[in-house]
C-alpha cells in the first residue's frame, strides 16, 4: 500500500505545496496531493514545484466538477502529468452542493453529473470524443461538432471520483480509475463502500477501482492533546451535510453530535489514526488488509495547532514508519 502526504488548506503560493513535496522526493511519501483550492490554483501550484526543479507524481483530492468543463478537466490533468513527468490522479466531486448550485444556477447531483464528468474526462485522455450531436431537439436543433484533445505523450493519467455512500459508490465503480474516500469509517469502508465498487464495475465491465483512503492522522505527544488537535483538523468537513449524511448512516456519530463531539466519538471508536505510532501504523495496516490501496496522511489539525513544522515532521515520521515497520507483525496483533 502506498502512503501519500496532502497539501490541507488552500496555498497562496508554491512554497507549502513544495515542502510537502520535499517529503515525496525524498522517499519519505509516495504522493503529494492537494484538495480543490479557493486560493492558488491546485494543477498550477503542482506545475509551479516541478517548474522549481521538484517534479513529483501528484493527485488532486478533489477537483470540484461545476468550476471545470470536462475537456478543460482532461487538459488540466494532462498538463500536470506532462510538466510533472509522472503518473497524476484526477479525482472529481461535487463537493458542497449549495456552492455548485451557487456556480452552476442549477442542482448538481454526485451521482449524474460527477459520473458524467468522468466517464468523459476518461474518454478525452484515451484519445476519443465528447460532445457532437444535436442540440436543442427537433427539426431546429442545432448541430455540434465532437472535440478531442490535441495529441500529446504523457505519464499516465487516473480518473477518480470522491465517494461516501453506496448509491454513489456504485456508480463511480462503473465508470473510475480510483474511488477515493474521506472520514469513511473502516467499517463502513468494507460493508458499504467497497461491495458497492465491485457492483459498479461489475455492471460496467470493468476493473473495480483502487482505492485511496484520506486518513486523519495524529500522534501523541509530550504537551499535546490529541482528540483536540484532530477536531482542529477534522471538524470543519464533518459540518457539512454530506459528510454528516455518510457518518449518521454508517453509524459512527449521533445525529445530534456537534461537529467537535462527533471527532471526539470518532476518536474514541478508533475510526481516526490517533495515538502512538504503533497505533497509527497499526490503522494504516488495517486499512490495507481490508483492501485500500493508497492512504494519503492528513495532518491539518497538527498544521492547525502546532503550525507547519510540526505537520512536516509528523508526515514525515509517519510515513517513515509505515516503510520500516513489519506490517505482518502489526496485522497479527503483535507489537512491532
């Protein structure tokens, strides 16, 4: 299983992207990825380190559909994996749904729009079409040409989508590369998620998609009060409604928790990597036993609270154990 390090707050330039990206080029981490930024753009922020002389494989966790077409999406990706020289990953979401109505004037569903955006986005880097028709209907219709991207070699490019729930699961098993999951109960990963994936790409024929787990992570340490440093971090996602949707139905929080209490219950079940590093390393080998691909470490509550140093040293401490660590050790129970 791969282990990856995220950029978590928007930058406002490249230079924390690119200290992240230092863990990555060391061998520390295998991935740097970055959420959708309100600030400098995350694809030209990537572009902006390797244009620095720091050409590292990227993902972004996720792009939010309504701010981009599909084309400029498939370009955009491409464009990264191109001036990177590495394999990146797209991943797509919808995100906060009153802000994509906000962009688009119109309702923006996960299910419909994100899976289309995908499944056209894939279609665009194979080298195929989008687009082309009629549009308008009838006799007054009025034709439109089919597009394609301007050949071009590049690294390989994945499409992913963020997923929560079944339903939404299901579809992007169908048409995605990677399905990527954030606060996701383990749990309800291998009850919910995962069987839905494997439906999906079932009825799609083909590949169920790999899956990257975003994992809140924090140590213990002398003067620090983890639960506290993880509701910093993880609080803000776990007040949005589509989140809250997810944890209630999976069970893990109570419908009347507070954001700040449902950490601490998050906490407490164990569904967040807190604690010692031979916790943290032992959650990270749980989520590969139960089929997880690639976990991306999220310190923002360390970065949060004890500012950027302390996030870097704790990505990079993690991280490092997780490469020297006897994972079979860790998976049978034994201490490492």
């Amino acid at each position: 299983m791969k282990v990856s390090v995220l950029l978590p707050f928007s930058p406002s330039d490249a230079r924390a992207p690119r200290r992240l990206a230092e863990l990555v080029a060391d061998g520390s981490a295998d991935r740097l990825w970055m959420g959708h930024s309100f600030g400098v753009d995350s694809l030209q922020a990537m572009a902006a380190v390797a244009g620095s002389g720091l050409a590292v494989p990227c993902g972004l966790a996720v792009g939010l559909v309504p701010v981009r077409t599909s084309y400029d999406a498939a370009l955009q990706a491409r464009s990264a994996a191109v001036l990177t020289g590495h394999p990146f990953v797209l991943g797509l979401g919808i995100g906060n749904a009153r802000f994509a109505r906000a962009v688009t004037g119109r309702p923006v569903l996960p299910s419909t729009d994100t899976v289309q955006q995908v499944r056209e986005v894939r279609t665009l880097l194979d080298g195929g079409t989008v687009g082309g028709g009629t549009v308008g209907g009838g006799d007054d219709g009025d034709e439109v040409e089919a597009v394609a991207l301007l050949p071009l070699a590049c690294p390989p490019v994945e499409v992913g989508a963020g997923v929560l729930r079944a339903r939404h699961a299901e579809a992007v098993g169908a048409v995605a590369d990677a399905a990527i999951t954030f606060l996701a109960p383990r749990d309800h990963l291998t009850s919910t998620v995962i069987p839905a994936l494997e439906r999906g790409a079932g009825a799609g024929g083909r590949p169920v998609p790999r899956i990257v787990s975003l994992v809140h992570v924090a140590l213990d340490r002398p003067g620090r009060d983890t639960t506290e440093v993880l509701v910093a971090g993880a609080a803000g996602h776990i007040a949005l409604p589509h989140y809250r949707a997810m944890l209630d139905e999976a069970g893990a929080v109570r419908v009347d928790d507070d954001p700040g209490d449902a950490v601490r219950r998050l906490v407490r079940s164990g569904d967040l990597a807190a604690g010692s590093l031979e916790d943290v390393v032992a959650h990270l080998a749980d989520l590969a036993a139960r089929g997880v691909d690639e976990v991306v470490l999220h310190a923002g509550g360390v970065g949060a609270t004890h500012g950027m140093a302390a996030m870097l040293d704790e990505l990079r401490t993690i991280a490092s154990a997780w490469r020297t660590t006897d994972r079979s050790a860790v998976q049978a129970g034994r201490t490492p």
